[in-house]
C-alpha cells in the first residue's frame, strides 16, 4: 500500500493552498482532486474579490493558477474521488473510486460543500448567467438592478439583505406562508423598503437571451385560486443551504447537525491527531475563496508541526 506523508482531499482554494504550504515544506503531498476539480470556482465566471487581480479573474483562470502553483512546489496532483476513510488510527486509509486505497500520516480534508438547487434545468443552462448561490460573491454583478433570492431561512434573509445594499429592488420567494428565519433577521427584512416577500411562491423555470431576465413563478401552487405569472428579475440567487461534502468522515469526526465538520477554536484541527479540515466543508459561515485559501494555509501549517513533533 502507498504511504504518503501528507494526503489533501480536494481541490478547491483549500486543498490547493495546503499544497503550495505543504509543498514548500517539503512533505511531498498528495492531492486527490475529488469531485469538482477546482472547486465552486470553476463554475464561476468572474471573481473581483480575490486578492491580487486588480482587474479581476474568471473562476477557472483563477483555479488553474492555484494549481500550478501547487504543482510547481512538488504537488502530485491526482484524478480521483475520495469513497471511504478509516481514521480509527495512523496512518490513515483512504480508499477512492479508481480502486486505489492508500496510508497517509496527516489528511487534510478539504472536500467542500454543494450548494443545494430547485433542480430545475434552467439553473443549469444559466449557470454564470445570472444563477448564483452566493450573493457576496456574485451580488456586485447586480447593482441597481432586479434581482430574487429563493429561500425562507436566516440564509435567505441574510443574502437578501446584502443584496438590498447594492440592488434597486429584492424580491424573496417563499415556499412557505411564513419565514422559517429568526425572529431580528424577519424584522430586517420585513422592514427594508428594497425587499418585498413573495410568500406562497415556487420558482417553476427562468427565462431570457443571454442570461436571465426573469422567472416563471406558481402562487399557492396546488390550491383552487392557484395562479401562474413571470416576474422579471436580472439575478436569481439560491439560498436554501449547503450540502458539505463529509459523508464518508462522519463515524470519525465530529459534525455539526447539517453535517459541517467541527474543528477545535480557531484551528484546522478535528480532534483526531493529524487529520485536518479546510475549507468550506468546515464553514457554514463565510464559504468564501479567501477564507477557504486562509484554512487550507493553517491546515498545512498544522501538519508540519504535527509530523515535525512526531519525528514522521
């Protein structure tokens, strides 16, 4: 079985920036790319708010860097999805899809979260045109502009919020006929004169040219008085949670109720000696490239101590 000093799960600004750290260390590390190699990112057409491009950079563009870098510090970088982990004791197995199992002494795992759709083609077919799943990042993109955010929860409010702060008008569609949000983040949005509720609502589809100019919406949908009409909106934003990527994980680490691993205060650590966590798979609050970039930093500072202190 293949022995490695330092294995990284995925590929997102993370795991590429434990790699460039712990490649620079000289730990030899291993990246299994995962899923979606290059992360969220890659299905991002512009970011403004990485630090370092002044003009701004496609996801992609942005991704393929990272990995370069990584790359360029010794990083063997790998096509596989992680399928099964043993982390009852050192080193630590991992098993992937294209049948290989290997032992690490440290793991970082930086497998992300999944945003969750309606499941509608539509979200698919203007996907960076005007479908997002995160409005700090992509809510600039709507200044003075119209846009909906799908949801009813404190996530929900909380986008719409934001969005209300560079928008000229937010309207929020509602499943439900009431907010499932606390009670101080439906007083923001009820009272906020740039957010309009839509409760009973469901998104059925979206529509424009090239991106989106509106969506097709069902009002009390399956009810007497049920009515159908298209409201025209320039951005259409999801907000109804993340789905984090930890499933195979979880009878070793500890989670939080929607399945966000749990680290220790302020660090990568998961309480098992050597296994780290970065990135959005551990962060249900920023999910952010900076923030992830900055995890996947500490998580490969941690494992050169922890090899370092434990002569591996």
């Amino acid at each position: 079985m293949e022995h490695i000093r330092c294995l990284i799960i995925g590929s997102g600004p993370a795991g590429y920036t434990a790699a460039i750290y712990a490649g620079r260390a000289n730990l030899s590390p291993v990246l299994y790319e995962g899923i979606q190699p290059g992360g969220q990112l890659t299905i991002t057409t512009e970011v403004e708010n990485f630090p370092g491009y002044p003009e701004g950079v496609a996801g992609p563009d942005l991704m393929e860097d990272l990995r370069k870098q990584a790359e360029r510090f010794g990083t063997d970088i790998r096509s596989a999805i992680a399928v099964k982990a043993d982390l009852g004791e050192r080193p630590y197995q991992v098993t992937f899809d294209d049948g290989n199992t290997v032992e690490a002494d440290t793991v970082i795992i930086a497998t992300g979260a999944t945003a969750k759709y309606l499941g509608l083609a539509d979200e698919k077919k203007y996907a960076g045109m005007g479908v997002s799943a995160c409005a700090t990042c992509d809510g600039f993109f709507y200044r003075k502009k119209t846009v909906a955010v799908v949801g009813g929860g404190d996530t929900a409010c909380e986008e719409a919020s934001y969005l209300s702060g560079l928008a000229a008008k937010v309207y929020m569609l509602v499943r439900k006929p009431f907010l499932r949000a606390s009670k101080i983040m439906q007083e923001r949005v009820l009272e906020n004169p740039k957010i309009e509720v839509l409760f009973e609502h469901n998104a059925e589809g979206l529509f424009g040219e090239n991106g989106v100019e509106g969506v097709h919406v069902v009002k009390r949908k399956g009810e007497p008085d049920e009515q159908h009409y298209d409201l025209a909106i320039d951005g259409f934003f999801l907000a109804i949670g993340h789905k984090p990527n930890s499933d195979i994980f979880k009878p070793w680490v500890k989670t939080d109720e929607t399945g966000y691993i749990m680290t220790e205060g302020d660090s990568p650590r998961t309480g098992i000696p050597g296994v780290f966590a970065a990135g959005d798979v551990a962060d249900p609050h920023y999910r952010q490239a900076i923030t992830a970039a900055a995890s996947g930093c500490k998580a490969a500072i941690e494992a050169e101590r922890y090899l370092l202190g434990n002569k591996l």
